[in-house]
C-alpha cells in the first residue's frame, strides 16, 4: 500500500547515510589542534548576524580591540568585519550560510558571531538551516563549551555540549514518509563521542576539576546514547585522578535547582539536544540566557558567541541600542583564553563580575530605563583601566 513512499524514503535515508560516512572518513584524516602561539598573525572574523547582532558584537569588538591594542599595533592580531549573515541575505540566497560569506569565515582562525534568526513555519521566510548548525558543521566546530559561575551559591559548572551530532545534525533533512508519518533522525559516531569526551576531560585535567559527569537518556535511547555512555566510560579510565559518573537528562534538569546538590557538578559532556537544553536552563542562574556566551571549538576554527537569540522584536521597537552586550563579553573573554591571553580574559571576566554584581553603577533593562549596550561597554573598560 505505501510502496511507493517507503522507497523515496530509503533512497534519501540511504543518502544522508553516504554523507554522515564521508564525515565519518574526514574525522578520521583530521590533524592536531591549530597551535595559535605558532601563528605570525592572528585573524579574528566579527560576524555580526541580525536583530541585534550587531549591536551587542561592535561592543564587543570594542572591547576586544581595547584589550588587545599592543597586540594589534605590532601586527600579532586582525580583525575582520565580516558582513552578509543577515536572514534577508540568507533567504535571498537559499543557504544557511552565504558562499561568499562562508569564505571569508574559513580566511579567519577564531570569530566573534551575534545572534542569527533562524527560520520557522509561518514567518516567510525559505525553509533554510540555522546559520549556527550550519557553521558548526561546516567548519566543524564540535565542541560547544558553556561556563556558568555564580560564585555565591557554589556554581562553578563547565558544560561540554557535542555540536555536531546528535539530534540537529540532520535537523533538516527529516522524512515525511506520508501525510501520516514523519521520522527525523539522531546520529552519533564512534570518533564524535570521543572527540568531544576526550575534551572535557582534558579541561578537567587542566583546570583542577576533579569531576566529569555525561548527561544522556540511555535507559530509553538504546543505540546512539548507549554509545555514548559506552565511550564515556571508556575514555574515563584514562583519568583515574577524575571522578565520573553519568545522570539523565529529566532527573539532571531537576539537580542543578537542587541547592543540596548542584554544588557538587562541575564538568558535564553531553550530547547536543541535551546540550541545548540544560545550559539554557544552567544559564538562568547566572541572570539569563542574555549573560551568557560560548564557544564552539574545533580543530582549525573556533567560533564565539551568545547563547540567545537574535531578538528581532527589540529591533522594529527601536530599542537595539538598549540590548544587553554581556552575552558577547563573555563569549569575548572565552576567545581571549583560546587564543592564548588567559591573563587579559580574566581581566574581563572579573570587570563583567564589577560591573554586573559588585558595583553595579550603570544597569541594562534593554530599554530607556537603563543605559545603553555602548555605555556598559564603556564602563567595563574604565572598570578595567582601574585594575591597572
């Protein structure tokens, strides 16, 4: 009865099949780490996105340009204004990422990205892939690193969110067997689970944690979280000196509003749904999603940025000036420690931690109540030629 739609349906699972083996088969061939303190010159990309992308982003550039004027000046770093990630220039082009602006980002070792609209039913726009998922892949960015830290209640977690697996990986390439029935589709790898475990315990082992622990749904999601736990343990032999233990994702979301128990976690690797989710939820006691920022590492690239969205509603009410710049700070100070100033992003860090907690001279409502992301800005960097 449904011959006809069961055989489109494998012929296109069967291709997404071929691509993921190719991805695996790359993986494979990948070389070592990009060594920045090799490089003549470092090139940071500052790709603004839309709504109020590039509000919060010339802030921070701002800010990384005043932290890194020495640098600038004797050539060791570049900055690239790197324009076209709007969702009128995607729509208009059909790509997730335009060609010409995907080309300037792989011209650049580490980049600074606000906010991109991603399209949903209903609003007109072409059904077009997240720029965020696109990137990622693309340039395979494969580790998602979220810190969160509210030092009075104990909070010190680092989260280590697989970026390019799981359940986005296919996110638009789903079936719609029938009118009745649509499948969309998880996917995990041997060198992905590995890749990014491996990572998370390596940070641990570099920063004094003591604790990893992997947040899956493996009593239900059999095949691809059981591979993931599986490779968890595995790997976790190799750090006798780290403690590991896994939870699941529904008993974990409660955890860390447990006061008892949410002190106790400090490193968690987990896969990319689950990522997505629990760090959000992580992100709310640190003031919001619109405090905080993150990396998506990789081998060759690394990309930074805010965890929020693009906010377009702040922008057609003429408040895009009024738009909080802390989520891109933060994102700011994690691109410093990557590339190899730790010194300078701790500067920032405990400038954003002045102006944010302790003195809080200057506060943002994202409206006309409260100062702009221009004058925060300013503030954290007199905050910061103070600490001198």
């Amino acid at each position: 009865m449904y011959t006809e739609q069961i055989e489109r349906a494998k012929q296109l699972f069967g291709a997404l099949l071929e691509r993921q083996l190719k991805r695996v088969e790359a993986m494979k061939a990948q070389e070592a780490f990009l060594d920045y303190a090799a490089l003549d010159r470092i090139v940071i990309g500052v790709c603004g996105g839309d709504g109020i992308g590039p509000s919060i982003t010339g802030q921070a550039q701002r800010v990384l340009e005043f932290l890194l004027k020495d640098e600038i000046r004797a050539g060791k770093v570049e900055f690239r204004v790197i324009d076209g990630l709007t969702i009128e220039r995607r729509a208009q082009e059909g790509a997730a990422i335009p060609a010409q602006v995907l080309a300037q980002l792989k011209e650049c070792h580490a980049i600074l990205k606000g906010p991109t609209t991603t399209p949903r039913a209903g609003d007109g726009y072409p059904n077009i892939e997240s720029a965020n998922v696109a990137m990622r892949k693309e340039l395979d960015l494969f580790a998602n690193v979220r810190p969160v830290s509210v030092p009075d209640q104990g909070i010190d977690w680092t989260f280590f969110r697989e970026n390019t697996e799981g359940g986005y990986a296919a996110g638009k390439e789903g079936i719609a067997v029938s009118e009745d029935l649509c499948v969309d589709f998880t996917i995990v790898t041997a060198q992905g689970c590995d890749r990014i475990i491996r990572a998370a315990f390596e940070y641990a082992k570099n920063n004094g944690k003591t604790r990893v622990s992997a947040v899956t749904k493996a009593n239900i999601v059999k095949t691809t979280d059981g591979k993931f736990l599986d490779a968890f343990y595995r790997i976790a032999k190799d750090y006798p000196d780290i403690a590991a233990d896994d939870w699941y994702i529904d008993i974990m979301t409660a955890k860390l509003v447990d006061e008892k128990r949410r002190r106790d976690f400090q490193v968690l690797v987990l896969p990319n749904l689950y990522g997505d989710i629990l760090t959000d939820e992580a992100a709310e006691f640190q003031g919001g999603v619109g405090t905080a920022g993150s990396a998506n590492l990789g081998k060759r690239y690394a990309m930074f940025e805010a965890i929020h969205g693009s906010a377009p509603r702040m922008v057609r009410e003429g408040r895009a000036q009024y738009a909080d710049p802390c989520s891109m700070l933060r994102a700011a100070a994690l691109l410093l420690n990557h590339i190899g100033y730790p010194d300078k992003a701790k500067r920032l860090t405990r400038a954003l931690e002045t102006c944010t907690v302790t003195e809080r001279r200057l506060v943002i409502t994202g409206r006309e109540t409260g100062c702009t992301g221009e004058q925060f800005a300013d503030y954290v960097m007199e905050t910061m030629e103070k600490m001198n």
